[in-house]
C-alpha cells in the first residue's frame, strides 16, 4: 500500500483574519493556548484503535523531546525572495539548511538518532513514493517512505494567494511546517498518529490527522521563535503568516474531511509554538480534542 503523505493545507486563502490582525491580539491568541496547555498532563488523550498503543504511543505522547526545552537558536539568515524559481529555491535550501543545524541540535539533547530530509523544490511535474505531484491545492507534502518533503517552488506561492514575496514568513513556514513531519517522523511520532488512522472511523482518522497536522504547526513557530534574532518580522510579516495560516482553516468543509482544524487552532499552534519557546507546549497527543477541532 502506498505510505500516506503528510501535506499541508493547501488551496487559495479561504478567509480573512478579520479583527486578529494585530500583534497584540494574536499574542492574546497564542497566550490562550499557552494556558490551555498548562492542565495537558491531566486531558485525555486521543482513543487507540487496534495497533495503536505500546510503545509508539509512548513515544507521541511521552517524547524525550518534550523535556529538551526551546530550540537552541542556529543564527540562522535567509536571502530574500525573488519573482525567480531559483530565489525561491535558494531561500528554501538555505531555510532548511538552518532547519537541518536545529532539529539535529534538539535530538542530539533528547539522545534520539536523526538525519536530515531529503528535499525535492519542484517546479515541473515527478512522483514521490508517496504519489504525484503537484496534487489539486496543495503546494507542499512529506513522505515518510523517503523521509523527503516535497515543496513547489510556484505553487507555494499560488496556494498562498499571491502573498508578497516580502512576507517571507509565509513561504518560511510551509517549509518548517513540512520540516516538523519529518521530525514527527524521526521521533516515532508519526507512526502513533498513522496507526490511530488506520480505522474506518473517520470521526477517530481525521482527529488522528488533526493532531498531527496542529504538531507541525507547533514544531514551525518553535523554529521561527528560537530565530526571531536573526530572523526578525516586522508586525506586517507576522500579520500575514499568521493570516495566511488562519485563512487555510476547514472548517468549512463537510465533517468527513475535516483532517487539518479550525482557522483558529491551525494558527494558534503556530502562535504557541513561537511563543512558548519550549517544545513541551507541543504535545498535541493529550490535549482535549476542543484544542484540535
């Protein structure tokens, strides 16, 4: 069978931040998780189904990387973004360079074994043991089978909807985002999540998803946060990723698949992640399941 790919949400944006706009509010916003998250030890988490437990849930819920604290910041400087493929290659490849110095810092703390994606910045058509690409709106996935993550050096750009190539945030999060399945990956976490999937419950599959997805969220603001020095926004740059995370929200799609969250969890991870500057704040595996509607 075909390993699942882990893509992000894709499409043009699907509403507008409306009054959360501002960095004051939206730091209301990741201080509202932050709390939430204080009683997580004590949530429920989500219901096993078949495979499901042992040791992997262990590891999603349990993770020697929750106790490595905050990322140790890599001093990491990206180029600005060009109206070129090369720019926006370029701007990736040196991300996920910074990407690679970080994540290997933290699994070095945790003991835990780690190599790096691979990565495929495309701008023409392939497949991945995953599937093909590019998928209908969708400009960026992660395929466990070759631990690659998969980014569309155009179509990151269109599913954003024609964001300024200035808010570099935007486009810096799909990759950190598509970085933090791999990380799920490496750290055993991801097959918790995709056993939890493995259920004709679409109710249970897509909560399972859910939980992955707002994780990744989580593991790109951590990143974006330890870097704020060196990879400073202004309130603009941070108005917009933030609107542009908050604009790709389902809930507007029909139950069946809803398998991202809400406008307002799938940026307020981001905003908790940035924020919480440790990685403990992460943990979606035992929050209430209000936290990944």
């Amino acid at each position: 069978m075909r390993p699942p790919r882990r893509r992000s949400a894709g499409g043009t944006i699907a509403g507008i931040f409306g009054a959360l706009t501002s960095l004051a509010v939206v730091a209301i916003l990741g201080a509202t998780f932050l709390v939430e998250q204080s009683g997580a030890s004590t949530a429920r988490p989500p219901v096993t189904s078949g495979g499901g437990g042992g040791a992997a849930r262990e590891q999603a819920l349990n993770s020697r990387l929750y106790r490595t604290g905050p990322l140790t910041p890599v001093n990491c400087r990206v180029p600005g973004i060009q109206p070129s493929t090369h720019s926006m290659r370029r701007f990736m490849n040196v991300l996920s360079d910074c990407l690679d110095r970080s994540w290997s810092r933290q699994f070095g703390k945790a003991g835990i074994r780690f190599r790096e994606p691979g990565r495929v910045f495309w701008d023409r058509p392939g497949r991945s043991p995953c599937g093909s690409y590019p998928a209908p709106g969708a400009s960026a996935f992660y395929c466990p089978a070759n631990d690659t993550m998969y980014v569309g050096v155009r179509h990151v750009v269109e599913t954003s909807g024609g964001e300024p190539l200035s808010n570099w945030a935007v486009y810096a999060r799909v990759i950190a985002h598509e970085y933090g399945h791999h990380v799920q990956n490496r750290a055993g976490i991801l097959l918790y999540g995709n056993r939890l999937m493995d259920t004709p419950d679409i109710d249970r599959r897509n909560e399972a998803s859910r939980r992955i997805e707002l994780q990744a969220q989580c593991f790109a603001g951590a990143f974006l946060g330890a870097e704020r020095v060196t990879l400073p926004m202004t309130q603009q740059q941070f108005d917009a990723m933030i609107r542009d995370v908050r604009g790709r929200g389902d809930e507007r799609l029909p139950p069946e698949k809803r398998d991202h969250g809400s406008g307002r969890n799938y940026a307020g991870w981001v905003v908790a992640g940035y924020e919480g500057r440790r990685l403990a704040v992460c943990n979606t595996w035992t929050v209430s399941s209000s936290r990944v509607n």
